[in-house]
C-alpha cells in the first residue's frame, strides 16, 4: 500500500518513471527511502550521487590526499539521457560503462559497484538531460548533472567558429583514456572561447587535426564521411562509435584516414559530436595563417543527424 499512495501524491510523469524503476530492480525497497524521498522533492539542481549515497549540497568532500584530487586520477563519461531511460538506444548506457570498465582495466584500478552506479543515475535522472560518471581509483562513483547548453539548437542548426591549438600546450596525455586530467583539452577551449570560438580543434606533431576539445571530427569529401583513425591519438568517443555503427549498418562507408593539412583542405564540410550535442557543423576554423570556411548547411549533415531522429530509426 506504500507503494500506491506513494504513487498517487506524485504527478504521472514522475509515478510513470518510479514504475520503471521498480521494473528495474524489483527487489529494491530502496525507492521508498530517505534517498527516494530527496530525489523526488529537491528541485535537483544541488544534487549529486557519490559513494553509494544522493547527497543533496554544491560542493563535496574529498580527503586532501586523495589522488582524485592532486592528481587528476580518476576515469569519467558524460552522457546524454534520452526519454529519461537508461535504457534507450541512444542513451548508450552500456558503452559508456563499458569504457569506464575498459578504462579502469587498462590502469589496473578497482571496479566501482556498477548496480549502485545505475541506482545513482536512475535517482538523477527526473532532474537533469546529462550525467558525468566519475571513477577514482579505489571504485568510488561520483554522479553529477547538467542541462544542455542553451545554445545547442542554434548551434546545431547554424554550426559554430572553432579555433586551431597549434601550441604544444594543448597536446592531450593518454588520448584514448577520458581520465580526470583533461587539462590541455579546457586550456585549448578556454582559449578558444577568448577568441570567440566554441570549439578547440587538437592537433599532433605534424599538424594532423585529431578532435576538438570535447568530441571528435568528422569531414565530408569526396562523395563521404571521414574521421580521423584511432591510432592517431584521439579518443573513441561512444558517439563516434555509434556513428559509424549506424551508418555502415545503411552501407554507408566511412573513411578513417590522417586529417593532414592538405586533407583538410579539401573538406566540404565538418561537424564535431559528443554523446551531449549530437552533431554541431563547424562553419569556420581559425588558424594562425587565417580563417577556413564550411558549408554549415551542407546535404551530407543530414545523413550524421539520421541516427538521433526518431531514436536512430531513419535512413541517412
């Protein structure tokens, strides 16, 4: 009878989502706790999931020798939650934890308990569209959210100014591996931001573009879709991977070759994505020798944009 009256003194909307839930973990009298209580009254812009607990403050206690905190030692996600389900084919749910499972293997690290990790998350949801997972270490989560940028529609729409990071300053270390030192990445767009861009485009040694400074790029030429291929140092962001999964799924082929400058230069148009924005066109890169211009509006967006319209269900 708890469960009922419960669900009646809540709108439908969030009774629809505790149903869900329970469908989830059935075995859980956890939804009926103190926890539950926070989740459903708190406007939720002051709350966040750490350590097995939903804490409801702006800031959060760290030991002051915790590697997380001197070291940038932890492993994070950020993703976007569609239709407020976990579950949706385009929330991703189970890439981003498996890259985090990937990411924590590969440093020898422990595994956080992922059925808490998903409890947190569920109890975040209602509130916010994006959820960053953080890992330290020794398998503590730390779930925080946000909303979408308010500009994204414009964003997506018009496409935006990057800048090149030509400094060896904004090199990533360990590129394949979204770890808690994403330093040389917010120096790049901070700097980007100062000149009026939105977006950092990361480049090697050799002046290779790699990605920008919060998703990866993507090049239309010569009748198809180009990314630059993992072994030139670049991170395998679920969306990108999603991408080319959908589109060779439609017998799409995608190119994987060295974004070199002569390459660059005969691009057509070029976009960056991330589990959060989707697909934004890139509608001129400024460099230390001028401006390179895009066709923001260009046919061929349509067919990156396919695999989000209609939870991933319309043709490219």
């Amino acid at each position: 009878m708890v469960g009922v009256w419960g669900l009646l003194i809540f709108p439908l909307s969030k009774a629809a989502f505790i149903l869900a839930s329970l469908i989830d973990y059935p075995a859980y009298s956890y939804w009926f706790t103190p926890q539950w209580e926070l989740a459903f009254s708190s406007k939720g812009d002051d709350l966040f999931w750490y350590n097995g607990k939903l804490i409801q403050s702006r800031s959060l206690e760290l030991p002051v020798d915790d590697p997380g905190l001197l070291y940038g030692a932890t492993v994070f996600t950020t993703l976007r939650v569609y239709q407020q389900s976990l579950d949706s084919q385009l929330t991703n749910w189970t890439a981003h934890c498996d890259r985090l499972r990937s990411s924590l293997k590969t440093f020898n690290w422990q595994q956080p308990d992922w059925q808490l990790c998903r409890q947190g998350a569920l109890l975040l949801t209602p509130h916010f569209p994006v959820l960053r997972i953080v890992i330290f270490p020794d398998g503590r989560e730390w779930i925080t959210g946000r909303v979408l940028p308010p500009d994204l529609t414009e964003r997506q729409k018009d496409g935006i100014t990057a800048w090149l990071a030509e400094d060896n300053l904004f090199r990533r270390s360990i590129p394949d591996i979204k770890t808690g030192n994403y330093l040389s990445a917010w120096l790049a767009l901070s700097k980007a931001q100062t000149l009026g861009a939105k977006e950092a485009i990361l480049i090697d040694s050799s002046g290779n573009w790699l990605e920008s400074s919060t998703g990866n790029i993507w090049g239309w030429r010569d009748g198809r879709w180009w990314t630059p291929p993992l072994n030139a140092g670049i991170l395998p962001g679920t969306a990108r991977s999603q991408l080319i999964g959908w589109l060779e799924s439609q017998n799409v082929a995608v190119g994987a070759d060295p974004w070199t400058p002569s390459f660059v230069r005969g691009l057509e148009a070029i976009a960056y994505t991330n589990s959060v924005v989707e697909v934004v066109p890139i509608a001129s890169v400024i460099q230390e020798t001028g401006t390179i211009s895009y066709n923001p509006f260009h046919s061929s967006l349509e067919q990156l944009r396919s695999l989000f319209q209609d939870g991933g269900a319309g043709k490219p």
